[in-house]
C-alpha cells in the first residue's frame, strides 16, 4: 500500500521571515501574500515560526486584547494610529515561536494530519535534514483528499501514457476510494512493473491493484538464448533483424 507523501501535497515556494525583521515588515509579508504564518529563517538554518496571532499579541495593547476588532483581521492591527509606539524596535525573534514542529518530505499525509491536530496548527514546515524545502498546510491536505476517484484515473492514464500507447492494449485504470485497479495487457514484463510503480506515485492513489498481464518475460535470462535461436521479439524490428 502506498501512501501520499508529504511532498507530494506540499507547498515549494515559501515564504520565509528572518529573525531580524521587524514585526511591520513580517506582517506586511503575511498580508500581501495571504498566509497566516511563515517559517523564521536564519541564513539555511530554521529558528522558529511567526504568526499572525503573534504579531497581534506584540501590536495590540493590554486593554484591547481579546476585543472585538482583532476577531475581523488580525493584521488589520496595523491600521491603528497608536499601534507602533510600544513595538519601536521590536524584530520577529522577540516575537517568534522558537519550537517549531516539523516534517520530512518523505513522511505520509497521514503523520502531517496528526502532527498538525495533535498540536493546534495550521502549518507544518518541511524538512529535507536540515534544509527547509516547503511547506504543508491544513488546506493543502484537505485538497489532497478531496480528489474524486475520476481525477485520480484521469492522472494515472496520463502518467501511464509516458511511456508509450503503443505499449498496451486495452489498458483499463479504475479508481474507488483511492484504490486504483490496473487492467489489460502490457508488452513486457519489465514495462508492466514500471506502470505500476508510476501508479503509486499519483497523488491521491492510496494502493495499486494489478490486475495488468503481459506478453513478453523480458527479465527472464533464458529470453537470450531464444533471442539467438531466432526467438520472435516485438521490439526486434528493422533492417538489421534476420529472419529465423
């Protein structure tokens, strides 16, 4: 059974705040980009994450915590006229949550969805050792799963089809709840196998069936001895072929 990784749902392009910011251009960088968060970035090395929870608890003052203008937009802190006076000076380090919790690219959507439960947030930065290589988000999951099982065909034939239409015949992928069924003949042994290891790697196919047959065992070591006897291969054809 193969599950969706974390890379496959993730989100490369991240946007990163370094310690050294100050919480106006951390917060200006969240707006503008619509997310709620980003991962703090020192050089290579990630230090922490700041949010936009974060950035309110720094801007807003002890008396309006909790009011109701922070519940509509909480950067829309930033609009009020007094807002700066007691955050002069302050960068994202001060601000920032140093524990961060973190994934592997190669962990399943599966690790991503408890992590992400069991400790309240919305985002999970991605790890490849120590480098941060993406981002995985709440809605990237969900969006995972919410594939229908005709999507999730439409992507294993298109995936299938690289390695060529004339390498099957009556070629028949069916998908239900994840579960993708590979029917039909491929030409080879070894063209069969690579079908269904390209099948795993769709996103949203969650465990391959095989119910494909072939034509030709092409990793049996006896094929050679048939191929010199003049044994019929497909694929042998040209001028440079002689006739048994």
């Amino acid at each position: 059974m193969k599950t969706m990784k974390v890379a496959d749902v993730m989100t490369s392009l991240v946007v990163t705040v370094r310690p050294d910011h100050s919480l106006q251009e951390a917060a200006l960088l969240l707006a503008s980009n619509g997310i709620s968060g980003a991962p703090v970035v020192d050089g290579r090395r990630l230090v922490g994450v700041v949010s936009e929870a974060d950035i309110v608890r720094a801007y807003a003052p002890p008396a309006t915590r909790g009011s109701a203008f922070l519940s509509n937009h909480p950067l829309m802190v930033l609009l009020r006229g007094d807002a700066h006076k007691h955050v002069d000076g302050v960068k994202v380090r001060d601000t920032m949550s140093p524990d961060v919790v973190s994934i592997g690219a190669d962990a399943s959507v599966w690790q991503a969805a408890s992590l992400l439960d069991a400790h309240g947030v919305r985002r999970l930065p991605v790890m490849d050792k120590s480098r941060l290589v993406g981002i995985v988000t709440r809605s990237d999951i969900v969006r995972a799963m919410a594939r229908s099982d005709e999507d999730v065909a439409a992507s294993v034939r298109e995936a299938i089809a690289v390695l060529g239409e004339e390498c099957f015949e009556s070629l028949k992928v069916v998908v239900e709840d994840g579960v993708a069924t590979i029917a039909g003949m491929a030409d080879r042994r070894s063209t069969k196998e690579i079908a269904l290891g390209i099948s795993t790697q769709v996103p949203g196919v969650l465990k391959v069936i095989d119910a494909l047959n072939w034509e030709l065992d092409d990793k049996r070591p006896a094929l050679i001895g048939q191929a010199r006897s003049g044994a019929a291969d497909p694929w042998a054809v040209g001028a440079l072929v002689k006739e048994g």
